[in-house]
C-alpha cells in the first residue's frame, strides 16, 4: 500500500471564512427603492441599492463570494497574495476583503479607471497596477500572480459558480423577498449589466430554479463585445477597445456569461446610459453611477413596451453604484466634450420613454 498525507492545518482557513461570515452577518440587506412613475402608466420600477454595501457597490457580493470560493478550494491560504483584473469596483470591493484577512493585494486596471476608484483601493492597503491595454488585463494579472506566487482570483471565470444561486441570501433570492409585499411581486422583467456575466446567471438561474414568470434582460454598454456573442451566438466575439461605463462591457465575452439564461438583450449608447443617469440622478435627489443608467433605459424601454401592450407589472433593476465616484467623469463636461459625447441628442432619443415634463 502507498499513501501520501498532505494533511495541512485549516486554522487560518477556519478563521478566515468565519471572518468573511461575520462582515455578511454585520452587514444588513440593501434597500429596494421606488422609483418614481405616474401611478396611472400601471407599471412599477423598482432599483435595488447595491451602492449600500460597505464598499459601495454591486460587486462587494462578488468579492465576498470570490474570496469564500478561493479559500474553500484551497487556492489562499495565510499571506497569499491576491491578483484580480478589474475596472475598478470589484478591486475595491476585493482590496477590503483582503485587508480583512490580512492579505496583499493588487488590482490589474486599465489606465482609464476613473482616480476616485484607485484611492478606494489605495485606500483599502490595495495597489493599483495600471495596464494601457484594457483587454490585456487578465494577462497580466496572471503573469503577477504567478511572477508573486500568488493567487489570480479571475473574477470573469468564476463569477458564475463562486455565488450560491438557489439561495443563501443572493440578490435574487433578496429581490424576490423583498417584492413580496408590493402589488406586482413577481417582476415581469429584471434588468442587469453585463459585467462578469455574474449576476444575470445568478439570477436567471435562481428564477428557472424557483419556477417564476420573471424575463432577464442584460444590457451592454458600446465597446464591449457581449451584445454580439449573444446575438451571433459567438462565444469569440472581441470589441476593439474598453468600455467607457465602468463595472460593465468588455472587449471579450467573459466565461461566466451564461447565454443561454439571457431572455433579451439591449445595447445602449454611452451618450444614453449619461443622459439617463443624469436624469434619474435628479428625480432620486442623488448621483447614480453609469451602469445605473445603462440599467435604467432598458428598463424604461421595456415599461413603454408593457404600456403599449397594456400590461401593468413590475420591473426590477440595480443601482450598482453612486455617482460620487464620477464626479470627473459622466458628471463632468468637459470629458464629455474630450469624449465626443452628444447629451442633447440622446437626451431627445430618450424622451418618449419619460414621463411628460421630466427630461
């Protein structure tokens, strides 16, 4: 008989999940907020408040499922260093957990993530490691991790199957208890970005698995190659250069996107996804991020088409982040004129989806 014992001590790890449970169990549920329509369309819109979590986004549910994930597999251990590619939130949501667990961490970001998310990461005991190349990103944080020793934690591989999707408190299950008590509690559509591809197959795979008549739309923003792989069914699909909507698009469509759980999707121009995120920014009485806005012309587009239908209804969407981050940015007119960005004609574009007076 031959046997090889590589019996480790589980100590740290013990003490880690229990460290990343404890933060979760701190933290209460985000908020799912009413957005203001005219009672008389019949049709409710509804955005849940990701920008509540301790790091201010979406993707802090991912870090915390990314990091549970890596060290239940065995892939971190005591002082091993961290690598992620990311645009920005999902570094810093990652650099918190890090610091946490006592453990170096490094974010591989393209050049043009906005100042204010590269502080957040500095801030958290993270290091920003710039590239030019936005698709070059994964590359290059697989080289440091294995130049480091470290560990690639390639949230675009293992966004989809890192979160527990029939339940454990997800933001499906989360939406759907929290929509319980209104007057259309199953929402006729939910609408989310395509990032990592994450969050629309936690969700389209948690309402087949609970049996509801919820429809997935994923939108993507310009520059980024999703809309076209699911389209042409082409899993190769590449875009030429980098998203300008942080946290959403990108040149390549990633492995956690799960296609085939998507019911629609919406391409939406940048200039829209700014003109709309301004406009709600002022109707919310408070900044919302890019892909909020993204978000929220689909959104308004599948209201208009329920209204011309005459269906009343429920649509579901995320507020991913606060605008607070962008002040340079989708606030700014300045880099919307460097951009080449055209508000007054999006703005004209968006207007039949509005309610009467708002724009």
């Amino acid at each position: 008989m031959e046997s090889i014992d590589r019996t480790r001590d589980r100590g740290w790890t013990d003490w880690a999940i229990t460290t990343v449970e404890a933060d979760a169990n701190r933290s209460a549920d985000t908020h799912l907020l009413p957005f203001p329509l005219p009672p008389e369309w019949g049709v409710d819109l509804y955005l849940k408040d990701e920008s509540a979590h301790p790091t201010g986004s979406l993707k802090h549910r991912l870090a915390r499922s990314l990091f549970l994930y890596a060290i239940c597999n065995g892939w971190i251990d005591e002082g091993t260093p961290v690598i992620e590619a990311s645009s920005g939130s999902t570094a810093v949501s990652e650099a918190y957990f890090a610091r946490m667990l006592g453990l170096p961490f490094t974010a591989v970001m393209p050049e043009s993530t906005s100042r204010a998310k590269i502080r957040q990461i500095e801030f958290y005991g993270g290091k920003a490691h710039l590239v030019r190349d936005a698709a070059a990103v994964c590359a290059e944080a697989e080289r440091l991790a294995a130049e480091t020793g470290g560990h690639f934690m390639d949230q675009f591989t293992y966004a989809e199957r890192a979160t527990d999707w029939r339940g454990n408190n997800n933001i499906a299950e989360s939406v759907f208890e929290q929509m319980r008590l209104e007057r259309h509690p199953v929402p006729a559509w939910i609408v989310v970005g395509a990032g990592t591809g994450g969050t629309s197959a936690t969700i389209g795979r948690y309402v087949r698995y609970r049996r509801h008549a919820t429809h997935l739309c994923v939108v993507d923003p310009e520059h980024s190659a999703f809309f076209a792989g699911w389209r042409d069914g082409d899993p190769e699909a590449v875009s030429a250069r980098g998203s300008r909507i942080e946290g959403i698009g990108r040149p390549r469509v990633e492995p956690s996107f799960i296609p085939g759980l998507v019911d629609r999707m919406v391409k939406v121009d940048d200039a829209e996804s700014i003109a709309c995120l301004r406009w709600a920014s002022q109707r919310l009485g408070r900044p919302l991020g890019g892909s909020t806005g993204t978000n929220l012309v689909a959104a308004l587009a599948l209201i208009a088409e329920m209204r011309d239908a005459g269906r009343g209804g429920s649509v579901v969407t995320l507020l991913c982040d606060s605008g607070q981050r962008y002040a340079t940015t989708y606030f700014n007119d300045e880099w919307l004129a460097e951009q080449g960005i055209d508000l007054a004609a999006a703005e004209a574009r968006l207007a039949p989806l509005l309610p009467a007076g708002s724009a």
